[in-house]
C-alpha cells in the first residue's frame, strides 16, 4: 500500500498527489513513469512521475479523470493509500545540459513536461516553457513552471488568458520571430504533440514527445504499447516513453488510444459517472 | 492384466458446457479413480519415470502410497522434490517425460503419473496442508528475481534448507505466468494461490511492485546484503512477424491477450476494470500451448469462431496432444500449412481479415521438423476482426541493460552454466530468461538445480 501524504485539486478534473513510495523515488528519472492499481479488482495504467523527492521518498502524481479508474484515484484523500504503485519505468530522458530549449505542455501534459524542465533549469539549461490548456481555469502547474523557466508563455484555446490559440501556434510564433532554440520537447495529448512536430519539422529542431499509450504490465512483456516510429514498432515501456517525435506514426498513435473507447463507455456508466473529456 | 491396458479416464466438464465458462475442464480422480489408476504402475525396481522428470519427483513411492490409501504421504513424497505438485500435476507435459518412459507405454498406456500427482496435491490441498519442520537457520541471504515457478522453486528449495530467501516481483501478485498466462480452466488461480502460500509458509519473504533493474537493481541487492541472486525473469517481449497491420486495432499479443483474460479477469468485465476486445471471429497464429490457451479463451470470451493459424502441419504443432484435443472439441477451427502475409484492415483502422499463404512442407530444418514453404500464388483471406500472435517471446532486456557483467545472447536469454551461473559472480537465472519460451516444469527444474549451486556456494562461502 502506498499513502497518498498530499492531494491538490489543481482543476475540476486534474488532481496532484504526492505518494509515499521510497524504492521508487530513490530512482526516479525526469521522463519516467510508474504503473498504478487503485482496487483489487483494478486497471493497472501508467501515469508520469511528475516530481520526486528522494529525501521523503515521495513521488508526485498529476492525473485527469478521464476514465474510470482516474476517477476512483481522484476519489482517494490524504491519508488513503492506493493499492499498487509500481517503477520507476521507462528509459530516463536524455537531456541536454547546455543550450536552449522550449518545454511545450498541454493540458495534463504539463505534469510530464515539469520535470524535464526543472531538470534542464538546474542543469544550466535555458528553459523557455509554452504551456496552455483548453480554458485558463484548466491550466496546471503554472507557478511551478515559472520557477523552472526563463520564460513562461501561457496559451489558451479560449483565449481566456494569455495567447489565444494552440501551444503549437505560440512556438511556431517564437519561431517565426527569429527565436533560435535547440531542442524542443513537447508533451500532452497527442494532436497536441502532432501539431508541435510539425511545427519544428521543416526546421528540423530535434523533437522529443512522451508518449502514453494503453499499457498492462507495463514491464516489456504485453506488448499492448507497441507504437511505430522511424518504420520501426517499439514497445513504449520498455523502448520509451520518449521519442523523435519526427519520427512518431501519430495516426496510428491515437488510433491505438481509442481501442477502448467502446469499454471505457461502460464502466463510466456502471460507476454512474460521465467521462470528464476536458 | 487386463486392467492395465488402458488408463483411467479423467472426468472432464462436457464441451459444450465448459466453452461458456472459465471453470476447469479437468475435474480430477476421486479416491476410487486414483487408486484404479495407481494399480497400473507396476513398481519398477529401476524406474526410468524418476529420470524423466526435471525434478525428480519419486514416482512410484508416491503411486505405491495413493494404492495403500496414503494419500498424504503420497503428498508429502512428492513434495520432498517439487514444491509445486498441484500445478505440475495440471501443466506438465508430461507425455514428453516421465510418462514418455514409462515402461507400461510400451505395450499400453503409460500410468497418468501426472493426474495422480494432481489426485495427491488436490487431496493434501482439501485436508490442510501442514508446512513442514524447517532446519535450523544457516548463514546466507538470497534474492530470488520474479515468482514465476523457477523462482518459486529456488525460493522454496533454498527456504526447506534453511536459508533465508525474498523473493522479488514486478507484478503485483505472484505467480509469474501461472497467474498472467496458463487460464484458469486449465490451472485455477486458487490452486496457484494455494502452492504459493505453502512457498511463503516455509518463510520466503514476497516483495510485489519491485522491478529489479529499475526498482532496484541487482546490484543494489548485493549492497543490502543479500550473498546470491537467482534471475528468474520469465518471458519478455511478445515476438511479431513484421508483416503490414500488425499495430491495426485488434491485433494481440498472446501475452496481452492473456494477461488482460487471466491476471486482469477482463472475462468478468465490467465486474472487473480491463477489458479484452474479444470479437466474433478471431484468428491465433502460432501451434504451441500458449496459442491453445489464447484460442479456447477467445470461444470461452464470446467469439463465434476461433481459428488457429499455424504454418506447418498438425504432427509438427509443440502444443500438448491434450491441449489440442480439448480444443478440438470444443470447436476450434485448425488451418494448418497456413502462414499469415498481412492483417486487413478497415478505414477507421481495425482488423477486418488476416490473409494467409498455404505452406507444404519441405526438407527437415534445424529443429528437426520439416520446413514450410510458401506455395506460389495461393493467398487467401480469413475473415476476422481480432488476431492473436502466439509466436513466443524474447527475455525482457530490463536486468541486462541495468546490470554490468551480465552477458546475454544476441537474442537476448541470459549466458549460463550447467548449473545455472552466469557471466556475473553470485548471480544464477534460469526459466524462459534462459531458455526463451519454454514450460512450466523445465523453469522450475533449472530454479532447482540452481538452488543446489546456491547452496554450495553459500557454504562455502561461511565456512571459510
């Protein structure tokens, strides 16, 4: 059993928890993620390992509820516990450590994007961070993404704050005014990360996505996460999470998302709640 | 006698009946059918059975003591060599072992050794079983990687012997693929829990939720005190063929068909959370068990036809003649000296037929069995919406890639020696992390041969 020590509502549908689990803090990498069961009768899904403290030995979870079993988690308070939290997994991001890179986040995304940022910060990184969320109401984790940045662009799609339009829209402004950057790592939802690699593409500024396919084990043995890159299938809990995003088959990416869609319909249903889609 | 021509007859659930649900097949002897079936053995003053078996079990002692009526001692017989006779007893192929030699099978039947071995496990299981007096403690701390059956033999070899084992495991149940992989009407889950728990009984420490490679790492045990390790990893990577479609939606893994079916109950969705897109035709290519196990949980899962695919022909297939039979009767379709060329798929991206080229077969290949090959121009498509690849597995790269002088072959299985050693002082493996896909009974066999290295490496270790 692992104990959730803290839970923030950051949105009406993302929520943060920092949970006691030592073993995985003690390695957790910027770029990893664990595999959490929250009943006996539970999924197993993977969620990013959004910060860690090896001193407290806690991780920080940030999650949306977009399914049945983010919301059960999402039912969970401080002082509850969840049922199985197992990692650190997945290969650690390569960062640079010198250099200027954009830190692009969208939606919930923002949560994977956090550490990579904090890492390159304290890695003498000039870290320039584009982050944005449907409404501003929705956006996360701006004040820590301040902290870890030497600009913060904050977009939304309704233009309720900040630049009014996609994240990709902002970067491809930045660039477009003659800003130079030399990596671009992008994570959110997965148009998100499509738009973004298209955006650099004919620049060719090297492109990093995280991605977050339907996983079981989530230790290299389902194959259920297999995505197709540069031509090639890997297996993203094993070969990933991150990858060229240039090189990512982002068609068949999010056709492989909505394999369950069908399913995730009718356990919402059983557990008498709608699917938060935002 | 005549009696000893042909065994006993298991009592099974009619096909009809057993294809709609997830209950065992295999119903077991009663006291009366095992002890007909035990008066078959006729007690061979030099039993080659023994020598046929991975782990030595003590065949006809313990037959001898099911025909006295002692069926706790015939128990307790066996399980002074395998820690695990209730599974062994339902997942041993052991046509391919100790019954293989059997000298009755000359003439007749050889004796079920392997149903009186479940008769005696089931009924010390009913009764309670008693774990036995441990040694005392002796110096010596191991770290046994994944409780899949050879590292729950290790354990519990090592535990009998006094030593003080933990054995560590990713998932989060123990069990290895005798809970993600063999479906429960073949090896119920609680059988599985039942032997489990008499490992842990003989004080074996379980840690879930630990990866070793990237929770820990191998070395990390060393640093907290642990003197050996013994990596039993089990199976990895699901292997593809790398023909186009094979990423469309609807397209398994047997791995991932089978975790989701067995570990994760998705046959009791939405009751339980993960669900398996089961679809109405389903096609399964490969001829082993695991493709056995994937094509008679796709029937029990709803699917109106449940095809095997399988590239050479009926004699060739690894999978047990049991297996196959009880598939057979329960409706599942064969295409054998079939190999598939593409997966079909519609606009929205999902499976909507396998097309397949017909094989003759040719010259004996390495393995022995004579190799397919493609008949010219006599593609044809079958028309399914879910495509299972039973094809095996690579080991997972996981404990390679963290740990330095751990040698692995180019495709991946671990270097050892005969007893199991690898490249890298105090570390021992063995199971399908050796061997590649292979069964139940040889992991556990090289957890057992392993355990006796370990051993003796540890007394040496504190005697000087």
């Amino acid at each position: 059993m692992y104990k959730i020590t803290t839970k923030q509502v950051l949105t009406p549908v993302t929520k943060l928890m920092t949970v006691e689990a030592p073993l995985v803090a003690r390695k957790a990498e910027p770029g990893q993620f664990v595999i959490v069961r929250v009943s006996g009768s539970g999924e197993r899904i993977p969620l990013t390992i959004a910060d860690f403290d090896r001193g407290a030995g806690t991780i920080t979870l940030v999650f949306q509820e977009v399914g049945y079993t983010t919301r059960l988690l999402g039912t969970k308070e401080e002082g509850d516990s969840i049922l199985d939290v197992v990692g650190p997994l997945g290969v650690p991001a390569e960062l640079m450590s010198q250099g200027r890179v954009v830190c692009v986040g969208g939606g919930v995304g923002v949560a994977p994007v956090y550490p990579k940022a904090k890492a390159l910060h304290e890695a003498g990184v000039e870290v320039i961070s584009i982050i944005g969320a449907r409404s501003y109401d929705l956006l996360i984790m701006e004040d820590m993404m301040r902290a870890v940045s030497r600009q913060l662009y904050v977009c939304t799609d309704d233009g309720s704050f900040g630049y009014h339009g996609f994240v990709s829209g902002k970067l491809q402004e930045l660039l477009a005014s003659g800003e130079q950057f030399d990596e671009v790592i992008a994570v959110g939802p997965l148009p998100m990360m499509r738009a973004t690699v298209e955006v650099t593409r004919p620049l060719g500024i090297k492109t990093l996505v995280s991605l977050n396919p339907i996983m079981v084990d989530g230790t290299g043995m389902c194959g259920a996460c297999r995505v197709t890159v540069g031509g090639k299938t890997k297996f993203c809990c094993v070969d990933g999470p991150m990858f060229d995003g240039h090189q990512v088959d982002f068609a068949e990416a999010i056709r492989r998302s909505q394999m369950y869609l069908e399913e995730e319909k009718t356990a919402l249903h059983r557990c008498g709640c709608q699917g938060g889609d935002a | 006698m005549a009696e000893r021509q042909g065994r006993v007859k298991m009592p099974a659930q009619p096909a009809s009946e057993r294809v709609r649900n997830f209950n065992e097949v295999n119903l077991g002897f009663d006291a009366e059918l095992a002890r007909q079936e035990a008066l078959r053995c006729i007690q061979c003053k030099k039993p080659l059975c023994i020598q046929g078996c991975p782990v030595r079990v003590k065949i006809p002692e313990f037959i001898q003591l099911i025909v006295d009526g002692d069926f706790m001692g015939a128990a307790r017989t066996i399980k002074e060599t395998n820690n695990l006779p209730a599974i062994c007893g339902r997942v041993c192929p052991q046509e391919e072992q100790c019954e293989k030699v059997c000298i009755l099978g000359k003439r007749f039947e050889p004796v079920a050794i392997g149903r009186l071995e479940r008769f005696a496990a089931d009924w010390e299981l009913r009764q309670g079983v008693e774990p036995p007096r441990l040694p005392e403690r002796r110096p010596g701390k191991v770290a046994v990687v994944g409780a899949g059956p050879a590292g729950l033999t290790c354990a519990g070899d090592l535990a009998l012997r006094g030593y003080e084992v933990t054995i560590f495991e990713a998932l989060h149940a123990p069990g290895g693929v005798l809970i993600y992989g063999i479906p429960e009407f073949r090896l119920p889950k609680a059988i599985v829990k039942a032997e489990v728990d008499y490992v842990l009984s003989l004080g074996v420490k379980l840690e879930t939720n630990v990866i070793i490679g990237r929770t820990l790492t191998v070395d990390d045990l060393f640093l907290e005190g642990y003197d050996a390790v013994f990596l039993g990893t089990g199976a990895g990577l699901p292997k593809f063929m790398n023909i186009p479609g094979e990423n469309l939606n609807g397209v398994y893994s047997a791995n991932e068909w089978l975790t989701r079916t067995n570990l994760m109950k998705a046959y009791q969705f939405p009751e339980w959370d993960t669900p398996v897109r089961a679809g109405q035709r389903v096609a399964v290519v490969g001829g082993g068990n695991v493709a056995m196990d994937a094509v008679r949980c796709a029937l029990r899962l709803g699917a109106e036809e449940a095809t095997i695919v399988y590239r050479r022909s009926r004699q060739e297939m690894p999978a047990r003649a049991e297996e196959v039979d009880h598939a057979e009767h329960e409706g599942v379709q064969f295409k054998f000296l079939c190999n598939p060329t593409r997966i079909l798929g519609n606009d929205r991206g999902w499976v909507t037929g396998i097309e397949c080229i017909r094989m003759e077969l040719g010259e004996p290949d390495a393995s022995g069995r004579r190799r397919p090959v493609e008949v010219q121009g006599s593609e044809f498509v079958l028309d399914v919406d879910t495509v299972v690849m039973a094809l095996g597995t690579n080991p997972n790269p996981i404990v390679v890639q963290t740990t330095p002088g751990l040698t692995a072959h180019r495709w991946g299985g671990l270097v050892v020696d005969e007893a199991g050693l690898t490249s890298k002082e105090a570390v021992w493996a063995g199971g399908d992390a050796v061997t590649g896909s292979a069964t139940v009974i040889l992991a556990m066999g090289a957890g057992k041969t392993a355990a006796e290295a370990i051993m003796k490496y540890l007394e040496g270790k504190y005697q000087a």
